[in-house]
C-alpha cells in the first residue's frame, strides 16, 4: 500500500521573523510512518517545520510543510496517488491577518473595523507601542477536503482536547469523524500524554471503541486496520 | 574565560498547544559558542527550543530556553559567573495577554476595554468563530537588564533590520548599543543573510566600523574581540 501522512505542526508567519506554531512534536506520525514502512508499505510524510523525523530509507519520501495552505497543497498533490492518509498533524485552527499597535486603529472600534481594518504592510513588525492587536482567520478545515477529493481513500484523522470527560470526549470525536467522512478518528486528551504512555480510543461507524495506551499501540493498531481494509 | 551565549529565539505560549516563535535557527550562536570552546573557554548556551545546537562536550553547559522570562530568570541566574555575554537569541518582542472570539468583545470597543478585557480562562482556545483577536504586551527589554545586573561584563548584542539602508541600520544599532550599555552590536539586515553569507557591521563606542562577509567571521571576530579586552 501507498500511505499519506501528516505530521508535527503547521506553522503560520506573523511577518518575516516571526510565526504562530503548534507545540506537536509528531512523534505519533513518526512513529506509524516507521510502523508502515517495518510492514513493506510506501510513505509518504508531510512533516511540520520541527517535526521528528524517521531516518531516511527507501520507500519513505519525506515533504516539508509550512503554514496550512502549504498542506492542503501537498495533500492535493499526493492524494490521487495513495490507498490510505493518517492525517495526525496538528494544523493552525487560526492564521494571523494582520497585527497593529492599538494606537493605528480608529476608535471607538466595531466589530466590522476591526474585521476590515488593514494597517500599512511591514516585512518586521516594529516594537514601539506598549500594547499590539492581531486578528486571525479561521483556517480551511483540512480533513474535510481529503474525501472529497478522492471517496474511496482509507481516512484516520485525530480529535485532540485537553480535561474533558472521556464521554464529551468520544463524542466530539465521533461528531468529527462524521464531519469528516473520516473512517477512523483517534481521540486523546493532553492530559492523558506522558511520554510513552498516551492513552487514546479507535472512534470507528461501529460501536465498537478500541482502547489504547501507547504510541506504538495507537501506531500498530493504525496499520492493522489499514491491512484488514486493504487485503481483508 | 567563562562565556555566556544566547541563541535560538524565545517561544512565548498561546494555549497549552500553541505559542508565538521566532524562526532563528540559532546557527550564529551555535557557530560562536564552537569557536569559544575551540580557544579553550568555558561556555554556557542558553537555547531556544528550536535551536541548532553544538555537540555535546566539556566545557560546555547548554540550557533549553522557554519564554522571554525563562531567558531573564537563567541570564540572571548565571551572569554572576561570566566574564563576556553574546546576546543573539531572538527575543520575542511582544507575548500575548489574551486571544478570543470577536463575539465576546463589548461592543463597540475602545482602547481602554481592549487593554483590560479579560475571556474566560480556556486552556485550548475553542475554534467556533470566524475570526479572533489577540492582545499582545510588550515583553521585558532583555539586553537592558543585563550590564545593570553586571557593569563588568563584555557585552556583545544584535540588531536585525529588514531592507534598510545602511547607514539607517548603522544609526538604530549605534542607539540600541547605547540604550543597552553594550560594548559591541552586530547590526546585519535579512535581505543581506543568506545561509553562509552574512554581512554585519560590528559597532562600538569608537568610529570604527567592521564589515563581516560571513557566520564563521562573524563568530572569529566575537572571539578575538572578546581575547583583546580580557588578556590586551
């Protein structure tokens, strides 16, 4: 088989210097990628700017990624051509538009100036006011384009919160994984990652909910769906 | 000599999974701190989390560096001990304060409420609305801490302009070196730094301007400067 994986985090520049970055350390992705390859199966991995990264070997291609359009690109690119993508990255949910000192923009201040607002372009923000305002843009949701792009391709996404009940938590999971026509959603709570031990559900169309404890479980149980799917 | 360097840039948290990070890769830092050992002194690195990073070796100390506060609390901690600082972390200059859904804000919004408005605490900022504001702060100015906590000390800073003229990048870095009381700046513009290649003007009380073509020169010249003030 041929497998698309995201992993680590988007980044979204700021300006020339500077940029808004998720922690994800794509440990997880790395981790299924090697899993994938150690089965005979081809990888090709979009990793985020400090992603880990598997040694390279043959049948892994690695592609780095940038912000979330940069991502959506690449999947556009890869997809027509694998049987199965683990979207495991963690994408911006929010890309910066512009950022002002308060100073720059008029007041009083309604909703729709701040929205419409523009201040002049700048390659490095300068450091003078005390106090500076960004707004930010919801980014695409990545997920839901990859079915629509091509139905027949074996989808598991991840659904990540942090302190909420393992119930809200399974629901959210299951709600997103409908959203997304995703076959799978693995569902995981910050507070339930330690290293290692990182507890984590198999959210699948059955009631069926599979129980994991660790990232080479979770990496595992990626790819022995993946099989069933794909030769069962 | 004992040798405090900073490098890498500061990442200063969003939410529990995101932050605000500066994208240098600490390359300069890591090149001056090679150079120091390699003359036989000892150095300490504060690093930010992205930074590239010497090979482990004696007489040398290296420590992961968070947010712009972390970097004061560590440069406080071990300045004491030094006899030269090469400032080249990027610090952050602004952290954020608070980021939320437009629809939260009163309405409408003056410069007072946004400065002192507060969202209720999340620790993963929910991704309903279509747009979000964040303020952000002004963070410590570092450089200026440092020769009030240790007048002593060899200080070298930096200054990094975007497409400036020359004699502008002259003119800022000639006043942040008097700001901060440092001995040296190294003023270098983006558009001149291209992987190897990177031209800096090394700046002290005299008129004297040296011109540096290079990283590798950049970290000799840090070095011997260093060398003519403790043994000259």
């Amino acid at each position: 088989m041929k497998i698309l994986i995201t992993a680590g985090g988007t980044t979204e520049s700021i300006d020339t210097v500077r940029g808004i970055t998720n922690f994800a350390t794509g440990s997880l992705g790395k981790l299924t990628a090697e899993e994938f390859l150690t089965h005979g199966h081809h990888v090709i991995l979009l990793a985020g700017r400090f992603a880990q990264l598997p040694v390279e070997q043959e049948n892994l291609t690695i592609i780095p990624i940038g912000d979330t359009q940069d991502l959506l690109d690449n999947i556009e690119k890869f997809l027509p051509s694998v049987d199965v993508v683990v979207h495991s990255m963690a994408v911006s949910d929010y890309r910066p538009v512009y950022m002002t000192g308060l100073d720059d923009l008029p007041q009083p201040l309604s909703k729709e100036q701040l929205i419409h607002f523009r201040p002049k372009v700048q390659k490095k923000i300068s450091s003078k006011s005390e106090y500076q305002m960004m707004l930010l843009e919801k980014t695409p949701k990545v997920i839901s384009f990859i079915k629509k792009w091509k139905p027949e391709v074996l989808l598991f996404g991840f659904k990540l919160l942090s302190g909420v009940s393992e119930e809200h938590l399974l629901e959210v999971a299951q709600s997103k994984r409908k959203e997304a026509s995703a076959d799978f959603i693995i569902a995981n709570d910050l507070t339930n990652i330690q290293g290692e031990n990182h507890l984590a559900f198999l959210v699948s169309d059955s009631t069926d909910i599979t129980r994991l404890r660790t990232k080479p479980q979770i990496a595992q149980e990626i790819v022995k769906k993946s099989e069933e799917v794909h030769h069962g």
